[in-house]
C-alpha cells in the first residue's frame, strides 16, 4: 500500500504524522508521505486519510 498526498489541498494542520508517523511527516508547512506503508500500519494510514480535514490523502 502507497500513501500519497496531494501537496496542492494540504494545508499542513500536522493531524497525519500525528496519527501516523510511520508513514507521515511534515516539511516545511506541508505534509509529506515516506512513501510505502510498513506492514503493519495500513489501519494507521487509513485512519490519517479518514481525519484529514481537506481529503489530502489517499491510500492505494
């Protein structure tokens, strides 16, 4: 699973790399996603799309 983030709706609130650090972090004042999710934190990456408050972030 891939998470990806769209740089042009993020607004950098930093709400991803709090509930998912693994897979999320912030540069700058925007988010950006490590790339592939770690075994294991698929639910965590999930879960960081589902509380972004612009639908930044997908996950595939």
């Amino acid at each position: 699973m891939k998470a990806i983030i769209d740089e042009n709706t993020c607004i950098g609130c930093g709400l991803c790399p709090s509930d998912c650090p693994e897979v999320f972090e912030m540069k700058g004042e925007k988010a950006i996603s490590k790339g592939d999710v770690p075994a294991g934190k698929e639910e965590s990456a999930k879960t960081a799309a589902a509380n972004c408050p612009v639908q930044a972030i997908k996950c595939e």
